[in-house]
C-alpha cells in the first residue's frame, strides 16, 4: 500500500482559485486522469485531474476553498504509483519538475505522509502540471452546434457534463441557474422535465406543431436588461395569440373606404350626442357595416366545429371589440349588433371599455363573439394584420382614416379613406369572398344609408 499526496498542478494562474465541486469521495476507485474537482476561475472552470490510478484516501480540500498551485489537494492509496505524468501534459510538466521549487517540496511532503509498508516504496513525484480546461466562458450565447460538441462551450462542470452526455442533453440549450450562469444537475433535471410536458402536452405555442424550443438568451452578456413579469392577461393573450396563429392560415386583405359623406354626418351629430354623454365614434358605424356584410356573407359569421369538418354558421351577431388596457388586450363583446341603435352601441361600448380599462369584465362579457373588430384608428397607422380571433373565421382591423387624394374622372379630390385589413381563416374563406366582404363593408361605410337597406 503507497499513499500518495496529489497536489494541485499549475492552474496558469497566479491567484488562488476556488474550489466549486467535488467529484469523488473516499473510497472511490479514481482512474488515471479522472477528474476530481473543479475549480473556477474568472470566468472559466477548470477539472483537475488525478495524475495517478489508486484508492481515495482522504480529501485535503473542500468546496469554498481557495487553493493555489502546489497546494494538497487529495491522497491516494496507489500501487500502481508512476513517476511518469501523463503523456498530454508532458511538456509543461518536464519544465516543472526540472527547475520549479514545488516539485521538490511536493516530493518532500509526499514522502512524509506515505505509510508504514511492508514493501519499500518508490519515492512518489505528483508535480505540478498544467490542467486542461474543461470550459470556456459561462453563458455563451446559444449556438446551433450539435449537443456533444456544442457542451464543451457552457459552463458546468464534469459531473454535469457526465450526466449530461449520458442523458443526451444539449447544454447551450440550457440557462444555468448557478452563479455567473452555471448550470447544475438540476438545471438538467428541469429542462428534462419541461421538455417531457412539452412532448405529453404541447405548450400552447406548439402543440401538435413539434416546433423546436427556444433557446434561452442570457441578454445581460450583451448590455444592462431588467426584467419585468408579464402580466395574468398579456400572458393569456400570448398563449391564445400563439395557438390562433399557429392553427388559422391567415391571409390579409387590405381596402379602403372613402369615409368623407359618414364623417360629416357623424360630426354634425357629435354635438347632440356629445350633451347626452355619448361618444359616435366611426367605430360605431364600422360595427353596422360590419353586420351588414356579415349578414350578406355568413360564412364569415360562423366558427369551425371541433372536427373541423363542419361549418357552424350563428344567427346571431355578437361582435368582439378589441380594447386596449394598461394591463393588455382584452375583448369584451357587444351582443345583437343587429338589434341595436348606433347610439346604443356607442353607450354601450364607452361602458365596455370602461369596464375593460377597470379590470372589471367578466367572463360571459367576453364570450360568444362571432366576429372581431380590432381599431387603431384612434392612434394611427396606415394597416396591419390583425390575428383571427379563434373560433371567429375573421377579424377586421382598422387603421387611421386620412385624406387622400382620389379621382373622381376629372380630377383629384381630397377624400378622407379608411384603412380596412380583414384576416380570415383560409381553411373556411377564400381570397375572392374576402375580397367582395370587405369591399362591402367599404361601400357600406362609403354610404351609410345601404346600412338601412
Ligand atoms: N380614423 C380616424 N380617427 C379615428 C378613428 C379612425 N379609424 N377611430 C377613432 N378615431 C378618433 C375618434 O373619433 C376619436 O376622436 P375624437 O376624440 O376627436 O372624437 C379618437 O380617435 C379616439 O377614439 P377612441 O377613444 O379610440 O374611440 P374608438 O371608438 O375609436 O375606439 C376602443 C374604442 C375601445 C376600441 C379603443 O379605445 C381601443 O382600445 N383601441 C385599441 C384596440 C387595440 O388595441 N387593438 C389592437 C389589437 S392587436
């Protein structure tokens, strides 16, 4: 029995570096360069190895350490004790054994902690080497490289890595929750984990689309970030926007809609409405003319059934409104648009949005939409694509009414045109109907008093 006294090689580095986990424990039956422990420098982790094949004895270290070079790091019961460093590190160690003071003194130590043995003992010589490093920088930003090759460019630690290739893990795939980034064993063990939901479930965002994931960015590596939590509804509307988007083929049809006639007749009225309270908006209209096409064309007031084999044509007219909250988008609806009066709809949607903006809606307020309508006429812009409210078939956006010039067939003429993008669901709606609904909903808008026809 020999008992050896493993030293820390040369680390490169002239400070002390602390030691951040240990790999093996007495007892263990340690192979010639089987790494033992990990010690972290600034921004890199480096394994040191065991120059020799034996038995742990005793651990001189613990994690919280710092250690430099030369310093104890372990002892080993080794028979198979060598004079010979491994062949990869042979050359820093020939320079070290020959000229440096350590080797001697580590040489000196060794022979004083080796135990009484029957058999007399070669004189043991663990001088410093230089360590390979087992990673580079933490929080690399996610690369597309394949998992075993890409694992060496995060920053873990052996007894992660082990587990990781075992287990077939990617590591820049992963977020450390270590400091400075460092994953551990169980920041694998929660990536499993989700990746397991994500197969058995699908997350909102994928389901049935086996899309890959997205991989998590540490942006701070690349300049002063704050996070701030989303809020209950951005994060409903992001689930509900990513599965209608992902599960509606949606195409966009644009038109606009010479609003000139409407918007004086709504001015002449804002006054005597304005003493009552209420506000006659275009959107008040828009509503009607909306109705108006949708009663000419139900397929785009209808939903597809579960099967998605059958149209579910309603007869009712129901229409979402999207309202914008400091808390997010919520769509309250305003029922049998039909039935009702354009000052009606105006009390009524001014008692929506009041109700949205104070968080006070309730689920019924929400429900049983069969078409949306999304303005930012309010604010600006000159189109968007607005997505399908699910399971409506189609929602209209609709941007800033400005002048235009228009020709009438003799000359141009200042007309204020409506921006109108309609998104339908092509699985239910073909291009041409779009086009002849949303020219409809133009015309009516265009002259109102079709609204009566
Ligand atoms: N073109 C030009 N001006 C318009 C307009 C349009 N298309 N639509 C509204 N306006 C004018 C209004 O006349 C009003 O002007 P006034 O105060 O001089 O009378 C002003 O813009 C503000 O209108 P607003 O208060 O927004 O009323 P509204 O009836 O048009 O809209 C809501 C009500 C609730 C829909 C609206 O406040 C809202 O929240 N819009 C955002 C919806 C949203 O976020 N959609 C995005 C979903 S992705």
């Amino acid at each position: 029995m020999t008992i050896h006294t493993l030293y820390l090689p040369d680390t490169g580095s002239a400070n002390a570096l602390e030691v951040i986990e240990i790999l093996v424990k007495p007892g263990d039956a340690i192979a010639e360069n089987q790494a033992l422990l990990t010690l972290e420098s600034d921004k890199a982790t480096l394994d040191v190895p065991a120059l020799l094949a034996g038995t742990l004895v005793a651990l001189k270290v613990k994690v919280g350490d710092k250690i430099k070079t030369g310093d104890p790091i372990a002892e080993l019961d080794s028979d198979a004790a060598t004079t010979e460093q491994p062949s990869t590190t042979s050359t820093a160690n020939d320079k070290k054994t020959k000229s440096d003071t350590p080797t001697t003194k580590l040489d000196d130590a060794a022979t004083e902690i080796k135990k009484p043995s029957e058999t007399p003992v070669a004189p043991v010589v663990t001088a410093p080497i230089s360590i390979p490093v087992a990673a580079s920088t933490p929080n690399s930003p996610i690369s597309n490289s394949t998992a075993s090759d890409s694992n060496t460019e995060v920053y873990a630690g052996p007894g992660v890595r082990r587990m990781a290739r075992l287990l077939g893990v990617d590591l820049t795939r992963i977020q450390g929750s270590g400091d400075k980034g460092r994953i551990n064993k169980n920041d694998i063990q929660v990536h499993i984990k989700t990746l397991i939901d994500q197969a058995q479930n699908g997350t909102s965002a994928n389901k049935g689309f086996n899309l890959p994931h997205m991989p998590e960015v540490d942006f701070s590596l690349f300049g002063t970030v704050e996070t701030q939590p989303l809020s209950r509804i951005k994060k409903l509307t992001a689930q509900n926007l990513s599965r209608n988007w992902l599960l509606a083929p949606h195409v966009t049809q644009f038109e606009t809609s010479d609003i000139t006639e409407m918007e004086a007749f709504r001015k002449s009225q804002a006054p005597i409405y304005d003493k009552q309270g209420l506000k006659l908006t275009p959107l008040i209209f828009i509503m009607k003319a909306v109705v108006h096409a949708l009663q000419s064309a139900p397929t785009f007031n209808a939903s597809l059934d579960a099967s998605g084999e059958n149209l579910i044509l309603k007869k009712y007219f129901h229409i979402g409104i999207a309202v914008d909250t400091p808390n997010g988008l919520v769509v309250p609806v305003i029922r049998n648009v039909d039935q009702k009066s354009l000052t009606t709809l105006a009390r009524e949607l001014a008692e929506v949005s009041l109700k949205a903006r104070a968080q006070k809606l309730s689920t019924q307020d929400m429900q049983g939409s069969s078409f949306t309508i999304s303005s930012l006429g309010g604010i600006g812009g000159t189109a968007f694509t607005p997505i399908i409210n699910l399971p409506n078939v189609a929602i209209l956006g609709v941007s800033k009414a400005t002048i235009q010039p228009q020709w009438n067939g003799k000359e141009f003429q200042p007309r204020l045109m409506l921006p109108l993008s309609l998104s339908y669901d092509h699985r239910v709606i073909d291009g041409a109907e779009a086009a002849r609904f949303t020219i409809t909903i133009a015309q009516a808008l265009q002259d109102i008093r079709r609204l009566l026809l």
